[in-house]
C-alpha cells in the first residue's frame, strides 16, 4: 500500500492566527499515528509562518514514525536539519510572497548548494527527496544530483479542469515511469483532497504520499459538530439555575 505521510502544517496555522499555544501540532502529530499514518510532514518556512522551531525540535521527540521535514535550500535550514535529524528531508522552492509552494524545485538550473546540501544531509543518513514539477529534465537533474527521492508536485493536475485534467495525469504518469526507471523512490503532493487521490494512487510506482489540507479541513467539519456540543453542555453545567 501506499503510505500517507500527513502535513501538519495547517494546524499550526491556526495556532499562529492568535499566536497561541492552541492547537497543538504535537498533538496533530501524536492522533495522525494514531489513527495509522505512516508518517508526519512539516514545513519549517523562513518566515515561521506556520511551523516554529520549537515544533521541530519538540516532534522530533515525539514523532514514532517517519518526519519528514519540508524546507527551502539555504545553510540555515540545512543545519537546522542536521541537528534535527528526521528520517527525511524534502526539498522544496520558497517565495515569502507565496501563499503555499506554488512551482516545484528547480533542479536542471540548480545551484552548487543543492548538490553539497543533498550530499551533507545523506552522508548523516538523511533520505533526500526533490519537489518538482512532472517534466522529464527535473527528473533526471534530480538524478543527477544525487537524490534517492523525488515528490511530483500534484497541484496543476489538482487545480486542472476539463481536458487539462488528462493533460496533467500524463505527465505524472511519464514522469513517474521515468523517475522509477532511474531508480528514484517516487512520492507526491500537493493539492490532494477526497476526490483526486484515489486516480493519484493508480499511477505506477508511487510510494508515499504528502496530504495536509485537505485532511485537516475534513478534520474541522467532522469535528465541529461535537465542538459545539460539548460547549454546550459546559455552559448548561455552568449556567445558574434561577
Ligand atoms: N508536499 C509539499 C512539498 C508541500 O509543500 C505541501 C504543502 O505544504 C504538501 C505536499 C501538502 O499539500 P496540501 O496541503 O495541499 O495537501
């Protein structure tokens, strides 16, 4: 089966809304084990937007599966990974304006620091996975680079509609047979909701699967309903009666 590693991200999200404490992504982590994943994905982004550095390091202690680590290709991240330790570490583009990772890796045109980045973290024992688009050329840079790993951004065939969709799903499919054919452990993400992973899950050869927001905004509706109910019964208790 294809394993599903679940992106956290979002909680924190709301957490930092109101700079709080609540709700916990340590506790997200603990109940996505729980309930089976095989593993919890976080995004540490320059900004700290969603996830901060005590995330990190506190998952780090408490995650029992497989971290998988999201971040951009600079020195500090690569450090701050090194000290960390999680199993995986993907690597993906990072623009402040950007509302999420919006374009994949790009790794044809990649700096020195991409190769020496890759080759520190593997030698600590770090899987390294690329985030790219679905084309040929960043499959067989991200070959050349020495990762094991690559991530196939799902998020035009997410966003694609009518004939687009098709056009989409190909390119996956050929980036996917092409990536196995080099010997790459091929995941994807991006965008992944109820109705366009189970076509995700028939293309060949993928391994794992990166899905938060879609899972958590489920999580909100399945959850609402007895929020409000146990509010209800607290302020039932804690009304005087007259
Ligand atoms: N994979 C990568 C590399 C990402 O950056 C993200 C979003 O943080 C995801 C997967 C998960 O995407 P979504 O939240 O749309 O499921």
């Amino acid at each position: 089966m294809i394993s599903l590693h679940v992106n956290i991200d979002h909680v924190a999200t709301i957490r930092q809304a109101r700079r709080g404490s609540e709700p916990d992504p340590l506790a997200a982590a603990a109940l996505v084990e729980l309930a089976g994943a095989q593993g919890v994905t976080v995004h540490l982004r320059e900004d700290r937007r969603h996830i901060i550095d005590r995330d990190v390091r506190l998952l780090r202690e408490t995650i029992q599966t497989v971290m998988n680590l999201e971040m951009a290709v600079t020195e500090e991240m690569v450090e701050l990974a090194l000290k960390t330790q999680p199993e995986v570490v993907t690597l993906v583009p990072e623009r402040r304006e950007e509302v999420t990772t919006e374009g994949g890796l790009e790794v044809v045109r990649a700096p020195e620091l991409l190769r020496t980045s890759i080759a520190r973290l593997q030698e600590q024992g770090i899987r390294v996975s690329l985030f790219i688009d679905p084309t040929i050329d960043q499959i067989e840079a991200s070959h050349a680079s020495g990762a094991t790993d690559i991530e196939l951004h799902t998020g035009s065939y997410a966003n694609a509609r009518g004939a687009a969709v098709e056009q989409e799903y190909e390119r996956l499919h050929a980036a996917a047979v092409r990536a196995h054919e080099l010997g790459l452990q091929v995941n994807a993400g991006h965008g992944l909701n109820y109705q366009n992973t189970r076509r995700i899950c028939a293309l060949p050869h993928v391994h794992e699967l990166n899905i938060g927001h879609s899972i958590i905004s489920r999580a909100v509706f399945t959850g609402l309903s007895s929020a409000v109910r146990d509010m209800l019964d607290l302020i039932r208790d804690a009304t005087p009666t007259a």
